[in-house]
C-alpha cells in the first residue's frame, strides 16, 4: 500500500513536471509567435512607411521643378517687358527653391513615415544636426578649409535654419542619397564598401578583380600591402556645384547669358551675384545613363523590355532609408532593427517634334514636365549604394578613416575598422596570396544578365 501511493506520488510529479514542461513549450511558442508577428508586421510597416517617404519626397523633387521650370517661363515675360528688377527677383526665387523645395520634401517624408509607426531616430537625428552646423560653417571653410560659395546671400544661414527645424521635430525617414559638399568623393579603396565586404568574406578574386597589379603571375594589393601609409591619403571633397540643395537636390543649375561669365565658373565654382540667370539641367545628372536600366550593360536589373525613351533618363531621385524597431519576447527583450531604403523619382515628358514625346531635359532648360512619381529599384537610384545615412559607415568613413590614414590607429567597436585590422594581419593575406597563386583563373567577372534577385527589388539588399 505504502509503495503504491509513493509510486502514484511520483507519477503524479512525473506528470506535473511534463505538464510544465508541455507549457513552458506552449507559452514559449506563443510568445515565438508573437515575435514572429510582430517582425512580420514590422517588416510591413516599415516597408510601407519607406515606399510612402520616397514617394513623398520625389513628389516634392516634382514641383520643385516644375516650380523652377516655371519662373523660367515668367523670365520670359519679365525679359520680353525689359523688367530687369523683376528678372532679378525671379532669379532669386528660383536660387531659393533649388533648396527649399527638396527640404519641403524632407519634411513630407518625416510625416509619411511617422504616419506608418516609424518614430524618429536618434543616430538620424544627430547626424542631421551635425551637419547643419557644418553648413553654417560652409562660408568659413570645412576639413581642410575649403569654402563653399553661397549662390545667394545668407544661403547657408538660412539652409541651415532649415536643417535646424526638421531636426527638432526627429527625423524618422533619413535622406540616403544626399550629398554633402564636405563628402569626399570615392577614389579611395577605403572608401569602397566591397572593400570590407571582400576582407569580411574572404572575397580573394574581389582583390585580383579589383587590386592586380600584375595578372599573371597574380600580384594584387594582399601582396602590396606594407603599412596603413599604403593606401594613400584620402581624396578632397569635390563637389559639383553648390546652387543645388545636399538633400532630395534636383540637378540643376543657373546660367547667366547676360554677363560673359556663366555662372559657376571661375574662382571655385560660385554664383557670380549678376542677375538674369536662368535655371538648366545639370548634363552630369540628367544626361548620364540610368543606371542598371540598359540591358546592353554588364550587370543590367532583371526587367522585361526596354525603358520607353520618354522616360529613359537618370536626374533627381529620392533614396530614403528608415529603421523598424521591434522588441523579441523570447530574448528578454532584445531589440532588433529592421532596415528598409527605398527610392522613388519624379517622371514628366515633353511634348517633341511630330508630337513624339521626349525626355523633359530635352531642350536643356527647366520647363514645368513633371506629372507622375514612381517608385524606383534602389540599385537604379542615384548614389542609392552609398548610404549617405548608414550612420556606421560614416561614422567610418568621417571619423575613423582620417585617423587611421594618419596614424594607423584603429577604432575598436567599429565593424568597418576590425576588418581593416584583420586585413593587416600577415597570416590573413597570406592566405590570399596563396589561393590567388593556385586559383586566379578561377576568377572572372560575373556574365551579363546574370543579375538575380527578385524582380524590381534589391541586389544589395533592403
Ligand atoms: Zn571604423
């Protein structure tokens, strides 16, 4: 009798111990699921809140234009009249637009993305408030003391006013493809991301594609590397004109067909203060090939058919990049952050000869053309690769990568320095040096129209 009841009492803590067990696995699960749920819908939200900002902000890159575009049509008028006070105003309405325009869609995007759950972002926000106190410093010269021409009196002050205002609200939607005047432009391995990429995923044939100094025998920069004094000193910022706002800016520029000098020539590039200008397509944004969109390239984007010509041009696009961030119930709640970027661009077309429609850079000057706003695959967006707003990468790029060019000293805690640390180790190129010598014909450049991905999505990943 007595061992039966011990032997029920064990079966009965057997079953309260498979019990617990059957719910710890049931509450488990559930709470799984909820984390499941909530990245799932995060991933949703945050889509939905980047697609809405791009979209806003292209819109904005639109009217901007065809803002511009018509002034140019009143300067007509105001030049038929001979009314040179009014021509003045005009021109200086226009130099104003070319910034506040693109940050009126700064500021839409703000509200798209904050209208979807995306709240704002510390990094953003900080990095945002840096740079408008750089811009207020842009006339006494930045980094090694370059200055930046105002292309109208008090520009700068009043951007970055501007700047200021957006980012005592937060910014929540990060404008990816700006571009800074102070940004040094490419041309330095360092600067390249495939760089780290190739050292993080002992990528040898990235360095026999990309370094060779000798085919064969195989001699690359794995081979050449002596010390950080290797890699050369950074490139300067070169800009390309400053009548254009850094963010969401729409590729134009003023020319001056009064005076004998256009302007943005002469000392540095700047706004020789004549009035009587009138605003152009830059050729360097809206004449150069949109990228990935011509299946005659290397690396074309997976896409039925061509472009229609009409629509077939690069110029102003809106690249935004924003963070969802969720909490997991099963890690104690450990946060995860979900990344999105995308891009959208304004499109219009002109009326041609024989009513073909063409491109609305056709004829040079800024007309009002813009109807329609699209979005874009990220990899056909201007500078869509860069990040402007990958705040890591920059913080690498503008505060360690000066020091360590200077002095070989590295950052700990940095992703992008660890890998230049590991590069530096003799054992790991190496074993580079070794597989290149056995294996370089291996190495070949990826065939065309084997691009991959999902079909208008991203090859370098959302
Ligand atoms: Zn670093």
């Amino acid at each position: 009798m007595k061992g039966s009841r011990t032997k029920n009492g064990r079966r009965r803590g057997q079953t309260i111990v498979f019990l617990l067990l059957a719910l710890t696995i049931l509450v488990f699960a559930f709470l799984w699921n909820v984390d499941l749920h909530r990245l799932v819908s995060g991933k949703i939200s945050a889509q939905d809140a980047g697609d809405a900002a791009a979209i806003g902000a292209a819109r904005w890159q639109g009217e901007t234009l065809n803002l511009i575009g018509n002034l140019n049509l009143v300067h007509g008028l105001a030049a038929a009249s001979g009314d040179d006070a009014a021509i003045d105003a005009i021109t200086q309405m226009q130099a104003r637009i070319c910034f506040t325009g693109p940050l009126a869609g700064l500021v839409v995007a703000q509200i798209a993305a904050k209208n979807n759950r995306i709240y704002q972002n510390d990094d953003f926000t900080d990095l945002l408030k840096k740079h408008a106190e750089e811009v207020r410093r842009y006339d006494q010269g930045v980094g090694d003391g370059i200055i930046f021409p105002e292309p109208f009196e008090g520009a700068w002050d009043e951007y970055a006013g501007m700047l200021d205002a957006i980012v005592a609200d937060g910014l929540a939607a990060a404008p990816d493809n700006a571009l800074f005047f102070g940004d040094a432009t490419g041309g330095h391995i360092l600067l390249e991301k495939d760089f780290y990429e190739a050292v993080a995923g002992r990528e040898w044939c990235w360095f026999y594609l990309n370094t060779a100094t000798s085919l064969e025998p195989p001699r690359t920069l794995l081979d050449d590397f002596v010390s950080y004094e290797t890699f050369g000193p950074l490139p300067a910022p070169d800009p390309p004109r400053y009548e254009n706002s850094e963010i969401f800016g729409v590729g134009v520029h003023a020319v001056d067909f009064g005076g004998a000098v256009p302007i943005g020539a002469g000392d540095g590039g700047g706004w020789n203060k004549t009035s009587g200008a009138w605003y152009y397509y830059s050729s360097s944004m809206w004449s150069s090939p949109w990228p990935g969109m011509n299946q005659e390239e290397a690396d074309p984007l997976p896409m039925a058919g061509q472009v229609k010509p009409e629509y077939d041009y690069a110029g102003a696009d809106a690249v935004v990049r924003l963070y969802f961030r969720t909490y997991r119930m099963t890690s104690q709640g450990k946060e995860d952050d979900i990344v999105w970027t995308a891009a959208a661009k304004p499109f219009g077309s002109l009326d041609g000869e024989d009513g073909v429609r063409v491109p609305p850079h056709t004829f040079g000057m800024v007309l009002p053309a813009f109807r329609d706003v699209r979005l874009i695959p990220i990899d056909a967006a201007t500078s869509g690769g860069d990040g402007s707003f990958d705040v890591e990468w920059r913080r690498h790029t503008d505060e360690h990568l000066p020091v360590y060019l200077d002095c070989g000293r590295l950052e700990d805690g940095c992703r992008y320095c660890s890998l230049i640390k590991r590069f530096e180790e003799a054992s790991f190129r190496n074993a580079g040096i070794a597989w290149l010598r056995k294996n370089h014909e291996q190495c070949t450049r990826p065939p065309p129209g084997g691009g991959g991905g999902r079909g208008g999505g991203s090859r370098r990943g959302h």
